[in-house]
C-alpha cells in the first residue's frame, strides 16, 4: 500500500481489526512487527467501557501482540484521566462496570456507586455499559445531572457484540439518561467522539494528518477520524463489507474511508 509510507502514526482499532472475538488475526503480529521496524508509530484506540486499560493489555498478551502500556488508549481510563484533568477528585457516580469504576478510582476521583436515590452533590456523572443497571441507578443519575452534573458518556455504542449474541452497550445507557434529562451527554469520549484519539494523538507527538486510523466501523473509527482531519482506512474483517451503512454503495462523506482493504495484512503485503 503505497499511502503507508506518507504516514507516520497508525491508530488501530482492536475487535474487528486486530482480532475477531478471542481469535487473532493471522499475520497480524507481525504486521505490527513490520510497521515498527519501518519507524512507523503504532497506536491502539478502543471505545470500551466495560474493560479497565489493565485488562485491555492482558487481551494483548494472550494474542500474542508486544505492545506497550503507553501505546494503548482506552475509552474507560481515557473518561477517568480527562474528568480528573478538569477537575482533580471530582465527585463522580459511576453508571458502569468495576472496570470502569477501576479506572475513576486510579484517576484520583471521588468515585461514587450509583445505588442511591439521593445522591450527593455531584461534579459528573459517567455513562458506560452497566450491566447492573437499576430504576434506582438511573434515578439517581437523573437526580445528579438535574442538579447541575456534567453528563460524560464513554461512548455511544448502541449494542456490543459478546459470545452469545448482542448486549445493550454504554451508548443505550446513555440514551436512556438522555432521554430524562433532555439533552445528549455533554462529552462522548470514544469513537465517533474525538477526545480518545486526540489524547492518543498528543501522548505520540503526532498531528492528526500525519496519522491514519484502522478500524471496521465506519460509523464510529471512520466517522472520529475524518473529522479529525486524520487518514482513514476501512478493513473488512470485521462490522463492514464495505458498503455505507444503510447497505448503498456511496459512502455519506462523514463515513467516506479514505481506503478500504481486506484486511490488516494489506499494510504491509
Ligand atoms: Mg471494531
């Protein structure tokens, strides 16, 4: 692929791409081998909420793929450390899994379970996939933003694919909550929101045009990365078969990949 030598910074996305599920895919190790040894910068951006960074590097691991802690952006950790840079030790209820609960407990906040009616005065309230959740958890997040909260979403996945079929995801959640309090959270961090590659983006050094995204979701890696302004490449091992999402040919230009490729391994064929 000849647009891989005017790039310096790859962001890939990881189920779909990478792997499928719990199987890698084949070759991709040493895709990824290949493009360090061609002092390209690697980076792994994933929209989970549910998965604490921690456990995101044992998934590497067990496929089988070297990659460092400072290389791996995840929507949960990335939520934590951007509500902890506004504001250090805010009072933060947590609607979501003990990953993500994890991650606002190691970022300094003031973590708060939601099973509540009354909450306290709260800073935020962050939104990710809570397989917990109750009338009375989402009682008191309404209760927290209407008393003046900021609304944090980790992503708005509607759904998340798991072994046995679909599972309502943090974007379902935050639906919900939307809904309520009638407005869209305030910040959405993962993919289609921008904050998870741009905190990616500044931890490299590189600009968004140096940098081309990987992923298999035109509406969310395709979708963040065009409108960073960054290069966009589609792969078809995953959620697309390379057609717009409403299954017609033409792309709308916020989806538009920039390249579309079977699979990883046309990066470096
Ligand atoms: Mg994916």
């Amino acid at each position: 692929m000849r647009f891989v030598d005017e790039v310096k910074g790859f962001l890939f996305d990881l189920d779909g791409v990478l792997w499928l599920g719990d199987q890698p895919i084949p070759g991709v190790a040493e895709v990824l081998r290949r493009l360090r040894a061609a002092d390209k910068k690697l980076m792994f951006v994933s929209n989970t909420s549910s998965r604490s960074k921690a456990k995101c590097l044992e998934v590497f691991e067990r496929m089988g793929m070297a990659v460092q802690p400072d290389e791996v952006f995840v929507a949960s950790e990335c939520a934590a450390r951007y509500i902890a840079a506004k504001r250090p030790g805010a009072v933060t209820y947590v609607l979501g899994s003990p990953g993500l609960f994890d991650e606002a407990v190691r970022a300094g906040l003031d973590a708060r379970d939601p099973s509540t009616r009354q909450p306290d005065r709260a800073d935020f309230v962050l939104v990710g996939k809570d397989n917990d959740l109750t009338f009375t958890r989402l009682t008191c997040a309404l209760r927290a933003l209407k008393a003046g909260a900021e609304f944090i979403a980790v992503n708005c996945d509607p759904t998340v694919p798991v072994a046995d079929g679909l599972e309502p995801g943090a974007g379902a959640v935050a639906a919900a909550i939307s809904v309520m309090v009638g407005r869209d959270p305030d910040v959405v961090v993962g993919k289609p929101g921008t904050l998870l590659l741009e905190m990616a983006l500044k931890s490299s050094g590189l600009s968004a045009s140096e940098c081309a995204i990987v992923g298999d979701t035109p509406e969310s890696d395709i979708a963040a990365g065009n409108a960073l302004g960054m290069r966009t490449v589609l792969v078809l091992t995953g959620n697309s078969d390379g057609n717009s999402p409403d299954g017609s040919c033409e792309f709308p230009d916020a989806l538009k990949p920039d390249h579309i490729i079977e699979s990883v391994l046309d990066l470096m064929p």
